[in-house]
C-alpha cells in the first residue's frame, strides 16, 4: 500500500502587466515587479508589457491589450492580474469588470508586502494608516453591497449613498485615530533623539533600495543578528545598535532602516514618517548600493529622491557598494575606496562585500574620520563598547 504523498497548496498565479511610456526607468522584463509578487506570496503565470504615448483613461491599456491579457489569464489559470504602474480607481474598476477577476496595482502589491512584515507595534501603525488611506478612495470597487439601495427611516436617498457615507466615516475615523496613535510615536522617538544629543551621540543611519544588503552590512559592523535575506523589504522595523570605532575611540550609533524602492507610494513616505525620520536627523548616511545589479545607478537616483522628498537630501553621505563578492570580474574596482559624483557634489565611496568581510576594515576607518572631524575635543573621550554588540574589532 501506497504511503500518502502530501502536497503543498499551490501558490495563487498572477499575471504582470507594465506599460512602457518611453520613461527610462521601465522594466521591460518586469523583473522587480516579479520579485514583489514572490515576495507577497504569488507565482508569476505570465508577462504582459506594451507602449502606450499615454496611459488609457478607462483601460489603462486599452480595450485591444484588456482582451488580450484576458485570453493570456483564461489559458493560464491565473486569478490576478498586477499592475507595475498605479492605477487610479475608476482604472481598477473598469479593469475588473472588464477582465472579471481581481486587477491590483504596484501600491497595494508593497502595502500587502509591508503589511505581512511589520513586527514593531509603530511599524504595524504605519502600515495600517497607508493600507487606510490607499483603501479610502476606492469603497465603490471593494463592496459590491454598496451598490444596493438602502431603506429604512434615517435613511437618506440614492442607490448605496448612506452606505458608503457610513464606510466613509469609519475610515475616515479610523485614519484620525492610527494618525493620533503614530504622533505619540513621533514624540517619543523626539526625546530619544534628544537624549542622544545631550550625550553628544553620533548618529549613522544604513539607508539604501530595497534588496542592497543593509542588514547584512549592519550585522557585519555590529556583530548583532538583525533579520537579513536575500528577498525584497526584508526590513521594515528601524534597528539601533550602538557602533564602537576603535580609530575614533568613541562609540556611535548606527540604525537599520526600511528600503526604498522605485516609485515608493507617497502614502507610505507619509505613513513612514516616523521612521524615516532616523535618516533626516542623522549625522551620516551610509548609502549601500548593490553594486552587482546592473540597474544600480537607476537605484541610486531612486533612493536620492525619497531622501529629498523625507528632508534627508542634504545629510552627508558615504556610499557604499556592496556585493562586492557577486561583481562581475570585468566589473572590480582597483581600488576598495574612491570617491564618486552624486548630484553634483563628490562623494566618499567604498566597495565591501558584508558577507565576505572584503572592505569593512575601510568603511570602519572611513567612518572614524568622520566621526572625529565632526566631534568635539571632549567626546573623543567616550568610552568603549557597552554591550556585547560593540565588540570592537582587531
């Protein structure tokens, strides 16, 4: 007799859409979209991209390309269709009756993804005014039951009107009250930081696109066990861990937070304030690029802007290229630090590889520089590491 085979449940398939409006930033592969759909728990069926001059203001891609991705979803058995680009409502809804089933967008695929991966109760907060905020323009294509009149004494006239009044003002609480809870946040995280400035703390934050390795390098300096994998917002929650440079003398504090991403929601820039704040108020970023990735210098310029649109494009950098270790060897460096244009201004940069160990020793002096030439006299007498992530190294 046979043993029983158990089999897991097969993974709900979607299928990819973007539409190439001559922007030099277009995925023709669909590559990161495919990334986040694996990263938000979906197998990609198919791939679907086109030209479009402009986007169709009821199909997005218009009544030919509808039918075609319809077809392509009937013969593959796929329950979804994903978007690259933002849909406006009226898009999305038009789309799902038109392809009759669920048509979702680049924005809900990261807030589905951000919503899986918050730990921290303010993470969770943020995450939840986003997923608020993005779902309050679009109550008519969710319910269906709002179409249907509603009677009754109280009730005011016209086909669903009290009801999506009623859901209205249920969100519209709701986001009053997520917003009142994160301002709490928002003041607490403010005496943290004042505390650190009258302790003379310097202030290091690991920002960078999503997928760089920030966690990696962050538990390569500081020898702490931050969550890291190779897959897309493996971080969301900011870590803080206390950094002791030996060449300085003095410890400094160094923060993990979220990656950013291209085209990243203006909702989440806004819902993320809070922690997107350790950036602006640092003294020093440390810009991590994936320097095996051949799309790396589009990252960067992804990442600059949602440094400048959060208050941080004016916070000093040091750009680190890591990976070091998958580069193409036509592609190494001479040398492990140099310097490199950014927006018109020369930038420190050095190459390491966080999982290696390859230019670490760099980046620590590096750091050491900047941490004494910004310092007062009196700071450099602080004391050595203090827990046991602050090992310093040989």
């Amino acid at each position: 007799m046979n043993a029983p085979t158990s089999s897991k449940p097969s993974l709900p398939s979607v299928i990819l859409v973007g539409v190439d409006f001559g922007h030099a930033h277009f995925d023709g592969e669909l590559e990161e979209l495919g990334l986040l759909a694996k990263t938000a728990g979906f197998a990609v069926a198919d791939r679907v991209s086109c030209k479009r001059r402009a986007p169709d203001p009821a199909l997005f891609v218009g009544s030919g390309k509808a039918q075609e991705i319809k077809m392509l979803a009937q013969s593959t058995g796929a329950s979804e269709v994903l978007f690259d680009q933002s849909l406006s409502p009226a898009q999305q809804r038009n789309l799902e009756r038109e392809l009759g089933m669920p048509v979702n967008d680049r924005t809900l695929l990261i807030l589905q993804i951000f919503a899986q991966r918050a730990r921290s109760h303010e993470g969770k907060l943020q995450v939840e005014l986003a997923r608020l905020q993005y779902l309050s323009t679009r109550l008519v294509r969710r319910w269906s039951h709002l179409e249907r009149q509603s009677g009754g004494i109280g009730m005011r006239g016209g086909p669903g009107e009290t009801q999506i009044e009623l859901d209205r003002r249920m969100i519209g609480d709701s986001i009053k009250r997520t917003k009142e809870r994160l301002e709490k946040v928002k003041k607490q995280r403010a005496t943290q930081r004042r505390q650190r400035e009258r302790r003379d703390a310097f202030m290091i934050s690991l920002v960078g696109y999503t997928n760089a390795g920030k966690s990696s390098l962050f538990n390569a300096l500081v020898k702490a066990r931050a969550y890291a994998a190779d897959q897309l917002f493996a971080t969301l929650d900011t870590t803080t861990r206390q950094l002791y440079l030996g060449e300085a003398g003095r410890s400094v504090s160094l923060s993990d937070t979220v990656g950013f991403i291209r085209d990243l929601p203006h909702g989440l820039v806004d819902a993320f304030a809070a922690t997107l704040q350790e950036a602006a108020d640092a003294d020093l970023l440390l810009h991590v690029v994936d320097a095996a990735n051949p799309a790396h210098l589009e990252q960067i310029q992804a990442v600059m802007g949602v440094l400048r649109e959060i208050g941080a494009g004016d916070v000093p950098q040091v750009l680190v290229f890591n990976k070091l270790d998958a580069m193409d060897a036509n592609h190494l460096p001479r040398t492990l630090d140099d310097q490199m244009e950014l927006d018109g201004v020369s930038v420190p940069r050095v190459f390491v590889s966080a999982l290696a160990g390859t230019g670490l020793p760099e980046l620590r002096a590096l750091l050491a520089q900047r941490v004494m030439a910004c310092a007062p006299a009196d700071a450099l007498q602080a004391e050595g590491p203090i827990n046991e992530f602050e090992d310093p190294v040989s």
